[in-house]
C-alpha cells in the first residue's frame, strides 16, 4: 500500500496543483500562447490529459516517516520535539486502549453492553494526532477516537459509563448507543452514527471559531473520517467548504484499508485521499500512521498552517484496522485471518514505539509488566465500577433534547410514556423488570404529572 517513504512533511500539493504539474508526465507549454485569464492557466497547441496529482518523478504521492518497523530512526528524519515525559504519556495512552478495547469487546460478547468498536492497529493515528493539538481545539470523531477524549483527560470511568448508559454518563445520559462519546468540556463534539455527517459539521464549527475575535487565529476544528467515510457527500461538502468560505479545518482521513467489508482497493482508483487535497487547493501531507512519531510532528505541523492560514488542510494517515469493524461485523469472511496475523506481527505501532524508548533509554521490561497490570487493574475497577450503577432517573429521557421552550411534540410524548407506565408499570412483569433499572424506578415521571 505504501510505496514511497519520505523522512520530512510534504504540503505541497495545492501549490503543484497552481504550478501546473498536476499532470502524469513532463509538460512544457510554450510561453507565446499566454495564460487564460482568471485563473492564469497556460494555453497549450496539444490536448494533455491527466488522472492523479504526480510527484516530481512522476511516482505516487510520498508518505512522511521518522522511525522504522523496529524502532530507529530513518536517515535524514528529524524527530519531533519530544521529551522523556511526554514520550512516555504517549506510550501509555498507545497501550491503554486494546487493554480496553479487550474488555469492552468481550463484555459485549458476555451482553452486558449493546455494541462496541475498537481502534486495533491504530493507536499511533489516534494518540499521535491527539497530542499534536491543543486542549481546547474542537474535535468532531467518527467512531474509533476514544483515544483523544483519554488523552485530553476524559477518564476511563466516563468511557465505562458511556458504554453501559449508567447514571454518570454525561455522554447522552444513557441515549446513545455505545462508543457515540462526547463532551463538550473537553471540546469533543458528541459522535453520531450516520456516516460522513461530522466533515461538514467540522468545517461549520471552524467558521465559527474565524469568527470569534477569542478564538480566531488559535484554533482548529479537527474531524477524523475513514476512506470509506471519504466516498460519502458530505467529505467533498466539507473540503469545498473550508477551502472556498476559508475555516480552520484539519481533515484526519484514517486510511486503514477498509470500509467494514470493501477494500480501499474498490473505493477509489486514484492515489488514496490524499490526492484529493489538491483539487481543493488546500495544504495536504500523507503520513505513515503507525509511527507515532511521523503523526504527531505531521499533525503539528498540519495544524500550525491550519491555524495560520485560516483554511483547511488534509492529513492522510496510511493504517491497518487490525480488528473487525465492529461487534457486528466478522471480518475473516472478507479477509485471510494470515492477513491480519502478518500485519499484526510485521507492522505492530505499539511494539514499533516501544523498541523507539527502549534505543533512547526511555524505557524498560519491568516499566512494561507493571505498566500493563496497572492499566488492567484501573480498567476492571472501572467496568466493575460501572456495571452495578443504575441508570439515569427516567424523567431525563425527555431532557436536553430541544433548547429554549419545550416543544408540544416532547410533552405530549411525556404524557402517553407516564399513561402506560401508569397502566402497565406495576402489573406487567417486562415492564416492572426494566423500571427497576433506573435510579428512580420511573418515580420521578410519574411524580411529575400526578
């Protein structure tokens, strides 16, 4: 998949696109013809065709790396600014999330919760990029970036609580189906299901942030989408957006290969997403998405041009998803389990980031048990923890849904729910069984309109 690997951060693809070496081969065009007006374009005597943007030598577009499969770092590459302290929170975040995604996956085996995904094989995309911005830049996910709430201190109860819909999730209150996180406190805009809807919604909320004298020229709005989410609408909504109206949009396009059962293979034949930055005109860099290291310094830099520009720019990180892509979703019937297997052992980005600290001193074996048992401990005390809560009091299922005065809809919908509890809430066992998981059983409805 990845072909070409460069060891310093290409953004310059907007300006090869003006330049007018968007094109497949050399082409020279002879001055005496002039430019067409407007948009300066040279006028040519020779119909010239082309199909993907080209390097210099004409190969596929260059992808951004520092450290190599076991842990050095490659010829010519310049690390990112980067201390012991900071190297090692990194790690720490990189481990915990298959020590969660482990539970959360089996529990949902067990059917103690409804749903869940997990972020296997791309740890490097979502922490590297998650340490590159800034704590209060918003941030619009899809689905596998649990990893930027815990980075930004959101907390393994608070994912616990999520997941199970239990009296402290502030996520939804219990509304939302598992790994639909959010939290405005930590500028993380509630994930929805529907696919591709959070790239425009981005693009909207970093016009917001130009507009605010407050914020403008400090913040970004960075969205994280597949390239399964890339063949949607709303991805080319979004990047016509924030290139032509101007918004501080960073596009985090996780290219792990597949959009649940297709390949990448039949969701595109031009070169990746990253190709598609220049049609838009905005600053684009690809970047290997298992070494941390390459994302972290990309995203940095993705997002100084970002803020500074006031326009979007386009990170295309190159991953494996080494799981299925979700609870529901059996992905050896699509692909070799021997697949997964050699990707697993051949391009792991923990165990590639770890023999990185281990050269650098950074690190050891026992640092690595006890990290490991640590994390486990803080991760069964919270499913513990989370697991005997009840949920919210039922009233709150009417709750924050409109702004401003209740609408009729909502009270009459109130008043039919508190009728057939009334009804059937005491005397049909179903009904009694399910009341009772609430902290209030149900009281607090039926109190309010008795």
């Amino acid at each position: 998949m990845i072909r070409t690997i460069w060891t310093r951060p290409l953004f310059a693809l907007s300006r090869i696109f003006r330049k007018g070496l968007y094109t497949t081969t050399p082409v020279s065009f002879p001055e005496s013809h002039g430019l067409l007006p407007t948009l300066q374009s040279p006028i040519t005597h020779k119909p010239h065709f082309f199909n993907a943007v080209s390097t210099d030598d004409g190969k596929q577009l260059p992808t951004y790396r520092i450290i190599d499969g076991v842990g050095n770092v490659i010829e010519g590459a310049e690390l990112p600014d980067l201390d012991e302290q900071l190297a090692r929170r990194i790690y720490r975040n990189m481990v915990l999330l298959p020590i969660m995604d482990n539970l959360l996956y089996n529990i949902q085996r067990q059917g103690k919760i409804s749903f869940y995904m997990t972020a296997y094989g791309e740890e490097a995309t979502i922490v590297g990029t998650a340490a590159a911005l800034l704590p209060n830049d918003e941030v619009l996910g899809q689905y596998r970036e649990l990893g930027v709430l815990l980075w930004r201190g959101w907390g393994i109860d608070a994912a616990m609580a999520q997941c199970f819909g239990n009296e402290q999730d502030k996520s939804g209150k219990g509304r939302q189906m598992p790994v639909h996180w959010g939290s405005p406190e930590h500028h993380f805009h509630t994930i929805s299901s529907p696919l591709a809807t959070q790239i425009p919604q981005a693009a909207g909320v970093a016009y917001a942030l130009r507009r605010d004298p407050t914020r403008r020229g400090k913040n970004c709005a960075a969205v994280y989408f597949g390239e399964g989410a890339a063949s949607e609408g709303d991805f080319h909504a979004g990047m016509l957006f924030a290139s032509v109206i101007s918004s501080p949009t960073l596009f985090i396009a996780r290219n792990n290969g597949f959009a649940i059962s297709t390949p990448s293979s039949e969701q595109y034949f031009g070169d990746g997403i990253a190709a598609r930055g220049a049609g838009y005109g905005i600053d684009t860099i690809r970047v290997d998405g298992n070494d941390v290291l390459a994302v972290l310094s990309a995203t940095r830099d993705a997002r100084r041009r970002c803020v500074e520009s006031g326009r979007g720019v386009l990170l295309e990180a190159m991953t494996y998803r080494v799981g299925h892509h979700s609870t529901s979703d059996d992905s050896f019937a699509y692909r070799a389990r021997q697949e997964v297997e050699d990707r697993k052992r051949i391009d792991n980005p923990i165990a590639r980031y770890r023999l990185f600290l281990q050269n650098h001193g950074w690190w050891s074996d026992a640092e690595e048990d006890e990290l490991k048992e640590s994390l486990k401990k803080d991760v069964m005390r919270a499913f513990k923890h989370a697991e005997g809560l009840k949920r919210h009091e039922l009233k709150e299922v009417f709750s924050d849904v409109y702004g401003g005065e209740e609408p009729l809809n909502l009270k009459e919908q109130r008043e039919e729910l508190t009728r057939l509890l009334k009804k059937y809430g005491t005397v049909w066992e179903p009904w009694k069984a399910e009341m009772k998981k609430f902290k209030d059983n149900g009281e607090s409805l039926l109190g309010r309109t008795e």
